[in-house]
C-alpha cells in the first residue's frame, strides 16, 4: 500500500509519497511514487501514485512518451487542465489494454493519482485522477488530496491547513500527518519523498528523500508524540453524575435523562448456579500435571 499527500497553496505546492509495496507480508519492496514532469522555465508538474505499482508504471510510461489524438503531450499542453485530461486518457489506455486480462487472474484495475503543478501563464493546479481517467479538481475550501492510506494522516490537515499557510508549515503537517500514517500502517513506509514548489518558480523549489536517519523527521515523530501526550495529560478529566447547577468539564449531569439502550432476557432465562471452583491460570495446570 502507499500513502500520499498533495496540497494547493495560495503560496505554491506541497506533495509527499512514501515508497512501500507489498503483496503480502513476506513480499516488501520498496519504489518511488512520486514522478516529476519538468522543462524549467515553462512548466513544472508532480504526478503521485497509488494502487496496483504495474498499472502506475505503465501510465507514467506512456505520459512521457506519447501524444493523444490531438497531437498534444503531457509537454506541449497549454494548461494543466488540459494535462490532466491527458493524463486521464493514459489510463483509459491502460485500462483497455491490461484490466480484462488482470480480471481473469481475479486482480482488479487499480490505480488512483494526484496531479499537480504549473504551466507558465496560469496558477498553481492540483487534480485527483481516478482508475476511470476521470478527475476533480481542488479549490479554496478542499486544498488537499489524499490517495491510499488516507485516513491516519487526515485529521491534522483537516485542523491545520488552509490556502493561507505558508509552504514551510505546510511541509511540516504533510510530515506529521504521515508520521501519524506510519505509526498505525506498516504497509506504509520509509524512505519518502518530499518536493515544494513555490508559485511561479516553473521549476523544483525545494525537494529531499527522507529515511530514518534524517534529523528534522526523527525531531517531528519524537516530539510530536511526546507533545501530543503532554496536551493529553493536560486536559481534565470527565464530570459524571455532576450537579445540575455545574458548569465545568460536565459529561454527564443529574439533570439529563441519559439511558443505554437495555435488551431484556427473553421470559423463563434460568441463569446458570455460580461456580466455586477457582481459578487456575495455564502455569498451574501444567504444574499439577507434572506431579
């Protein structure tokens, strides 16, 4: 599995990808997911994958490579919708060509892509890609796209980041947010790839590959859990059965009606006679065995 993350910024782009594969627990690999198409000057477009690795990389093959019916490639498109679109058409292409033959081994077609970049004379653009080659764009009130596994590293992004947030921040939650991944998914792994790219650089701003000895990523994952524990410890605990004039730190208060849904026994249950013999753990019983 993967885990990969791209966010629009007012100020540019943040994209992040992990690189672990695997098809079962004794079949772990490791390949970069993360693509970038770049003539500096004139465009500079990130492509981001996750699903099937076969499918991914016959995609990315044929973006590189061809030109759709209009003669237009994904290096002579005039706009990144319209890169999109092409990029959508590659996995119809693959579509056709492989998911018939993937089904009859029972594998289904599946990939999912996040897009991004900019050609020079537009914005900054950011598309999720689908396995139909279909596509959405963000906006203002969706910044982010999220492919594989996805829903780990959500809940930070969602409470921190807006179009306002500057690239260093935002590279900062794209690391929590897959540390948070990483410590719950084991199908998610190191080394990652991070890129920013500031707006109207029309070129790779800034980009490192981080493994387990790199210094700024050992320093969020020791002190964001140990941050996230204080902020935890700090929080006071619950009032239960409270008075109905408190007011503080309520959970639960006399004055509420809060009842669990019961299920009654059904008329004529016997409970079964308590039982006197005691308890013997594993190790007692192999002992009075022995004797």
């Amino acid at each position: 599995m993967t885990y990969c993350v791209g966010m629009r910024l007012d100020a540019g782009l943040v994209f992040l990808s992990d690189s672990r594969t695997n098809a079962g627990v004794d079949q772990v690999g490791t390949f970069r997911k993360m693509s970038v198409f770049e003539i500096p000057g004139e465009r500079m477009m990130v492509m981001m994958t996750a699903g099937n690795l076969s499918i991914s990389q016959s995609i990315r093959q044929l973006v590189a490579e061809q030109q759709n019916a209009d003669g237009r490639s994904i290096w002579t498109a005039t706009n990144m919708y319209e890169a999109a679109r092409i990029l959508g058409d590659a996995v119809r292409q693959v579509h056709e060509r492989d998911a018939k033959a993937l089904a009859e081994f029972g594998i289904d077609f599946n990939v999912s892509i996040i897009f991004g970049g900019q050609i020079k004379g537009e914005r900054c653009r950011l598309f999720q890609i689908y396995s139909a080659g279909n596509f959405i764009e963000s906006h203002d009130e969706s910044t982010y796209f999220q492919i594989g596994e996805a829903k780990y590293g959500k809940p930070i992004i969602d409470r921190v980041v807006t179009p306002a947030t500057s690239l260093d921040d935002a590279a900062k939650c794209a690391l929590i947010s897959m540390d948070s991944t990483l410590r719950s998914n084991v199908s998610v792994g190191l080394p990652l790839d991070l890129l920013v790219y500031g707006n109207e650089q029309l070129a790779v701003t800034h980009f490192v590959t981080i493994d387990e000895r790199n210094q700024y990523f050992q320093m969020i994952r020791n002190t964001w859990g140990h941050q996230l524990k204080s902020v935890f410890e700090g929080l006071d605990k619950p009032v239960w059965d409270a008075a109905p004039e408190a007011t503080a730190n309520v959970l639960h208060s006399t004055a509420t009606g809060s009842k669990p849904v019961r299920v009654a026994p059904p008329a004529g249950v016997t409970l079964p006679p308590p039982s006197n013999t005691p308890l013997q753990t594993l190790a007692q019983q192999f002992h009075d065995g022995q004797q």
